[in-house]
C-alpha cells in the first residue's frame, strides 16, 4: 500500500510539474511590467506612529507588478530624512534606487545602503532605519503561505488552467 500511495503522489508531482510548465508557456499571455520612478502612481503609505523615532516622514508607495498567484508583489517605496524602527510582514528584497539608508539590524550591526545596493529582510525581523535624506528603493515582497493551503491554491489554479486551456 506505501509503495502504492508513494507511486500515485510522483506522478502527481510529475503531472503538476508539466502543468504549470504549460501554464506559463501556453496556458495565458505573458506580459512583463516595466516602470520608470518618475512616472509611478504613488500614493500615501504611512510609516505606523508608533514605529517612528524621529523626524516627520512623508512616504509613499507605488505598486509596479504581482505574480500570478499574489503571493509576491513588487513596489516602488520613498521617504523623506526621519529615523524609524520597521518590523517586516514578509520577506522582503530591496534595491535601493536613490539617496541612502543606515539600518541596525537586532545583532547591533549597521549596515550603509546606497544606490545600488541590495538587501534581504526575512518576514519578523525588526531593524532601526536611518534615513539622512530622502530614499527611494524597490521592494520585493514575498508573502509566506501555510504550505498546506499553498498547495491546495496552486492545484486549484492548476485545475482551472486545464478546464480552461
């Protein structure tokens, strides 16, 4: 019986892995999303009160993408000179883009983020951000699922893919 139910779930596995290969390649249109800083729609996106140390900072985000199944996102997000405490909600990869950025992390290490630069922030970990200036960076945020429900999503998409296709 074990070798049975091992047996069923490979080829589960392998019948979903050719599904979503063909869900990208023939399933729908593939459209890529670029988008230039100065012509964003950004929109207000308040630090919490509670969060900010000093400085009054005016911040903003603008969606640029999401993936297809919505558990990642990619924004554009600026603030003016302030020093703040940020507890991340996701996992998140950032680029700064313009200006700079000092940020504690909970081991007491500071790190200077410039343009260029590249960071990763695991979902719950709080660092103190000191931001001199203005900053603008990219943010790549990776939204974290209980695996079981992931996976029941990513069947249903995969089972609507084939009704449809």
């Amino acid at each position: 019986m074990k070798k049975i139910l091992v047996a069923a779930a490979l080829l589960l596995a392998a019948t979903g892995a050719y599904a979503e290969i063909q869900l990208h390649e023939e399933g729908r249109p593939v459209a890529s999303t670029a988008i230039r800083p100065g012509i964003a729609a950004f929109s207000p996106s308040p630090i919490p009160a509670a969060w900010i140390i000093s400085g009054n900072p005016v911040t903003e985000a603008a969606k640029v993408s999401e993936v297809h199944d919505g558990s990642a996102h990619v924004y554009l997000w600026r603030t003016t000179a302030s020093t703040f405490r940020w507890t991340h909600q996701a996992d998140e990869i950032i680029t700064i883009l313009e200006g700079e950025v000092f940020i504690t992390d909970a081991d007491g290490q500071r790190h200077h983020l410039s343009q260029g630069d590249v960071a990763h922030f695991p979902v719950g970990s709080v660092q103190l951000w000191e931001v001199p200036r203005s900053l603008l960076k990219s943010a790549i945020l990776k939204h974290r699922s209980p695996t079981l429900v992931e996976a029941s999503l990513r069947w249903m998409r995969r089972a609507q893919a084939f009704v449809t296709g």
